[in-house]
C-alpha cells in the first residue's frame, strides 16, 4: 500500500549504492532519501564523482539499490521482475542526457514517431503528437531534417521532446546543457522549464550550470552518500 500524497511521483526511501573495486567496496550512496512532486523541477546540483549519475540511474530504474526502495508512482520496484521495471520506465520515465543520441540516420520527426510506435501508438498519432512537440518547442520548421543538419540547441530541444513524446510523468535530465555555450544553453532550458511547467512533469535535472539550477524550484546535492538541501 501507498501512504505516500497523490503528488509525490519518486521517492527513494533509505537508498545504498556500493560499487566493488578490487578487494574493497565504494559506498557511493548511503542512507539516501529523496522524493520529487508532480509539476516540481528540482537541480542536483554536485562535483564529478559524489554519485550524480548513480542517484539518476536508481531513479530511472536503470540501476536496482543494494538496499532501500525506490518508489515510482508508488510502486516497489526493488524486488519487481526486470519486464515490469523496464515496462513502468517506458511508461513513467523520460530521459534527457548531455549528448541528444538521436538516431542520425532520421528526421527530428522520425525520432519522436519512433519510440511511440514501439510503446503501440499507431504511426498517425505518433506524427500528430510529434509535430505538436516539435511546434511546442518552436523547432517545427526543422523536423525534416537529419541530426547533423542541426545546430547543438536544436538537437537538445528534440531530444527533450523526445524524452516526453510518450507523455512520462517523471524526467530526468543529466547535464543537458553541458555541451552547448551560455546562450543555447538558457533557450534549451527555458525550453525544458516551459515543458515540465505546462505538463506538469516531476522533473530532476543534474546540472553544474548555478545559474539556471537557480531557476529550478529547490537544489540539492550530495553529501557523504546523502541528498542534502542546497542553497545557491
């Protein structure tokens, strides 16, 4: 059973990570807790190396913890079968990371059809929803063309469009803007924020970026294995 309020969508409850190195374990998290709203863009905000990418894969379902539980829409997906957890993440979860990885041998279009074909949407929906996403993310007079035929902000913006064309509930994005410079990088965020804001997406957002995590609802990093509150 569920105790947790209808608008918690993640929680990670007592999390531990360990990782072997030779004959010694590496404790990346430790009694971690950490739990993310509907409509809520929270920045991780911590250096290279105190578990960022170990505390985004747990939660997108990409890892399972040693111990502890991570909840997703409130369920236990600890001990469920691997069908079950890669079905709740193609559901619930969308994914954004520093490098867009769409598919260069097709169109921004045909990137976005793509996955809701293979979650069963029919190729006509697919289309209509795609041009929305693209049109919402004032990219749609670039949805002919190949990745290579778009700048770095352009293939970011598909690729958040992407990460939500099978209308998830929870995004995570790892590091984004990473690759782009000061400018792109705020259109792609107020992009990403414009989205999460009118979806009412749980989103987290992994960033060394003060500046736009300043703009997120809350920040937090990582302390000795923990999430920890952060004020910038």
């Amino acid at each position: 059973m569920n105790d947790e309020p209808d608008n918690v969508i993640l929680k990670l409850s007592h999390v531990r990570r360990v990782y072997s190195e030779g004959e010694r374990d590496l404790v990346v998290l430790e009694s971690c807790d950490f739990s993310l709203k509907r409509g809520e863009l929270v920045a991780l905000v911590a250096p290279s190396g105190t578990g960022k990418s170990t505390l985004l894969h747990l939660a997108g379902l990409l890892e399972k913890p040693d111990s502890g539980e991570v909840h997703v829409s409130g369920l236990a997906t600890r001990g469920m079968p691997d069908i079950k957890r890669t079905a709740l993440r193609r559901d619930e979860i969308g994914f954004v990371y520093q490098f867009h990885h769409l598919l260069p041998e097709f169109t921004a279009t045909e990137n976005l059809v793509l996955p809701q074909m293979i979650r069963g949407i029919s190729k006509s929906e697919a289309k209509k929803r795609a041009g929305e996403l693209l049109e919402f993310m004032r990219i749609s007079e670039r949805g002919e063309h190949r990745p290579a035929e778009l700048s770095g902000g352009e293939q970011q913006r598909v690729a958040i469009a992407r990460a939500v064309a099978n209308a998830p509930n929870i995004l995570l994005a790892d590091e984004p803007t990473g690759n782009l410079d000061p400018d792109t990088s705020l259109h792609v965020f107020h992009a990403l924020e414009t989205l999460v804001r009118s979806a009412g997406l749980a989103a987290l957002l992994a960033t060394h970026n003060h500046d736009l995590a300043r703009r997120a609802d809350r920040c937090v990093t990582l302390d000795h294995g923990r999430v920890v509150a952060l004020d910038l």
